[in-house]
C-alpha cells in the first residue's frame, strides 16, 4: 500500500511537472511569435520609408537642408532623427558631431531643427496638411547650427537618419 502511494505521488508530481512546462513553453512560443510579428512590421516600415537630401548648403552661421519625404511612411519624431556632420572649420581642423534636436527656431549651438515644412518639392507652399508632420511628398528644410563654423571653400557632409533607421546624405560647401 506505501508503494501505491508513492507511485501516486511520483505520478501527481510528473503531470504538474509537464504541466508547467507545457505552460512554459506555450508562453515562450507566443513570446517568439509577438517578436516576429513586430520584428516583420518594422521591416515593412523600413521597407516603405525613404527620404533623400535634394539640397544642403550653408547660409550665413547654419547650414540649411532640405529633406524630401519619398516614401509612404509619415516621418515626425524628429526628436529621434540623428543629424551627424563631418565638417572642416576655418583653420582646416576636422570635426565629426552629432547635433542634438531642439525645437526652438533658432538653434543653439551644435543643435539642429525643422525650419520649415513644405507641401512641394519646389519649396514654394508650406504645409497644411497635418502640419509637424512630414507626409509622402513633402520637404522638411531643417536648419543647423555648427561651432565652430565650417570653413569657407571646404567640403562637408550632412548625415541623416530618421527615427526607423532609414538615412540618406549629400555633401555641401562651407
């Protein structure tokens, strides 16, 4: 009779033992699937994001560039963009620097913003179409504050990259 017990006892302790790890496994495949299905939706958004420099130059102590939208995704979270430039100053020094964002009009130091946000490619109209965000089509002039200043006569590159990975980059004269 003591064995019958512990026989029984064995028994209850495999099938909770399987149970949990029927449980556990259960929840780790869910977890992989969620993982892949997000993982397939941010490819796609990548996939369906484009964006292209179509002019950086310098005017006076920024460097404005223009920025045009050409994919299908709406670009915003300009927070999370990176705006790198590699850049000469006056004295022929070499600099690399990543601008932080700010949303005033007029950036600090190092610092960069969107300026302007047109409709067309011809930067004539400005935005009405949910404006602060740059649609399918659209041209986000942003404008850049280096210090020191590039040099003039130099030649520089603008970096960017938007908030999904996608980046793009021309070079300008200082």
């Amino acid at each position: 009779m003591s064995n019958a017990i512990v026989a029984l006892f064995v028994i209850a302790l495999m099938i909770i033992a399987a149970l949990t790890w029927s449980q556990a496994a259960f929840s780790s495949f869910d977890s992989v699937s969620q993982s892949l299905k997000q993982m397939a939706q941010t490819t796609q958004e990548v996939n369906r994001t484009d964006i292209s420099i179509l002019d950086a130059q310098k005017q006076g102590a920024n460097v404005e560039v223009a920025v045009h939208n050409s994919g299908e995704v709406r670009l915003a979270q300009f927070a999370d963009w990176d705006v790198l430039v590699q850049y000469y100053d006056a004295n022929g020094d070499y600099y690399i620097r990543r601008l932080a964002h700010t949303d005033n009009s007029d950036p600090g130091d190092n610092e960069w913003t969107v300026n302007t946000i047109y409709s067309d490619q011809g930067m004539t109209q400005g935005e009405v179409y949910e404006p602060g965000i740059l649609n399918q089509g659209e041209v986000a002039q942003l404008k850049l504050k280096l210090s020191p200043q590039t040099g003039n006569g130099t030649t520089n590159l603008v970096s960017i990259s938007t908030f999904n990975g996608v980046n793009t980059s021309a070079q300008f004269q200082g």
